[in-house]
C-alpha cells in the first residue's frame, strides 16, 4: 500500500461524526479533514510508522506525522493558512488516545480497513 492510497481511503473515511468535538460544528463534506488530525496520525503511523508530532496552530494542538525525516500532513487541506512546521515535538501515541480520541481512532480505523479491503477486491476481480 502507499501513502496515497492510505490517504484516498481516509478520505473515504471520515465523516462529521469522527470529528474533534470542538471543530464538529464547522465540519463539511467540502473540509473533511477538518478535527481528524490527531486520529489520521495515528493511522498513518499504523501502517507507515515514523513519529508522530504536535505543533499548535491556531492555539490548537495539531498532529501530523515525519516518515523517513520527511513531514506527512494528511490533514493539512483543514487549515486555511500556511503550517509552520517547525517546532514540533514527537509525541507518544498513548499520550494521543485518551478516551475520546480512542473511540475516534477505533472507528476510523475500522472504516479505513474496510475501503482498503474493498479496493483489494476490485483490484482482484
């Protein structure tokens, strides 16, 4: 799998209902990478492992993830101005998935296995 196909398969993925509390009310089909960041993380780095950091844009705690020294923003279409990358510190997944952000995680993963499967079985037939 590449990191495009992870990323077309999240994209498939999300929905208002898996948004950040905080963000659910300016969620849109049209942003919908808006309040997944910190759960797009964490798949990402299920499947391609790296580092998993913490920026604060906007006030806000912003995750995203460095493969291979190289910074994979897979949310970064949800902020309207430029992201300063600099800064980060790498973070512990644990210290992500607190309650909230477990049960976010969970299903997300979940769907994504799913789209992933389906395009498999395309691919096969």
């Amino acid at each position: 799998m590449t990191l495009k196909e992870l990323e077309k398969a999240l994209l498939n993925s999300y929905s208002k209902e898996l948004c950040y509390e905080k963000a659910k009310d300016n969620w849109t089909e049209e942003n919908k990478t808006l309040g997944m960041c910190a759960i797009t993380a964490l798949v990402v780095n299920d499947y391609f492992k790296g580092d998993i950091t913490k920026i604060k844009v906007d006030k806000t705690s912003y995750y995203f993830n460095i493969i291979n020294n190289k910074i994979m923003d897979l949310t970064r279409n949800q902020v309207k101005k430029e992201i300063e990358y600099k800064d980060y510190k790498i973070v512990n997944r644990k210290d992500i998935i607190i309650e909230d952000t477990k049960n976010r995680y969970q299903r997300l993963k979940e769907k994504v296995t799913k789209v992933l499967l389906q395009e498999i079985n395309k691919k096969g037939k």
